[in-house]
C-alpha cells in the first residue's frame, strides 16, 4: 500500500516534501536497471506460452524508491509489459486532495528546489 501526503495546497507541500522527491519532481526521474533475469514458466503468468522471458527492475538513480519492471522477449528484445512505477517504497511521493500540479505550481516547486540547493552548496 503506498502512503500520500495530503497537503492543503503548494506551499503545504513544499514543505513537506523530501529533497529526493523534490529533485524527481523538478527533473524527472533518472532510471538505472538494477536487476535483471530470466522469468520460470510458472511466473509468465498472461503472457504467451513456449517463449523465454527477461524480467529487467530499474530504480532511481536519485534514490526516490521508485521501482519500474518491465518484461522483455528473450529472443527479440521487445518489451512485452511495462508496468506502472511501483510507488511502494517512496512513501508520501504521491498526495491525494491537491489535484494536478499547475505551471505555476512547478514554478514554485523548481525555485524551492534551487533554494534546497544552494543551502546545501553554499550558492
């Protein structure tokens, strides 16, 4: 299950929000494979049979715990499912209650993540 902040609104938000989020949120995430191998028959579960699948897992590099998986054909290369991120190890990534974030909204998050930064770097 995974946990939401539920800020009132932007400012509520940014200040609750993780600096490794906030850097997600303001770049995007940065994915690097972190796993990868062959599927058993049993655990191919809705795709076709008699075809030898990779599971391949990437995290974020900027350590946010968000998880991807995707499944390759063996043979081809092709991606057979991708998944939606696995948003269960980034607890209160995701909120509930605020809507979409407007453009405005985004401004406010990048200058919040300029300032976290030159704090922190001494800018």
């Amino acid at each position: 299950m995974t946990d939401y902040l539920t800020p009132r609104d932007i400012d509520d938000f940014v200040e609750q929000i993780k600096t490794n989020y906030l850097e997600c949120r303001v770049h995007g995430h940065s994915r690097v494979a972190s796993s990868a191998g062959r599927i058993a028959d049993e655990e191919s579960e809705g795709l076709p049979p008699g075809i030898e699948y990779i599971l391949k897992t990437m995290r974020c590099r900027n350590r946010c715990g968000i998880i991807w998986r995707e499944v390759l054909n063996a043979d081809t290369g092709e991606v057979v499912n991708y998944a939606v991120p696995d948003y269960t190890k980034a607890p209160y990534y995701l909120t509930k209650g605020m809507g979409r974030l407007t453009k405005t909204d985004r401004g406010r998050l990048r200058l919040e993540h300029l300032a976290r930064w030159m704090e922190k770097n001494g800018g």
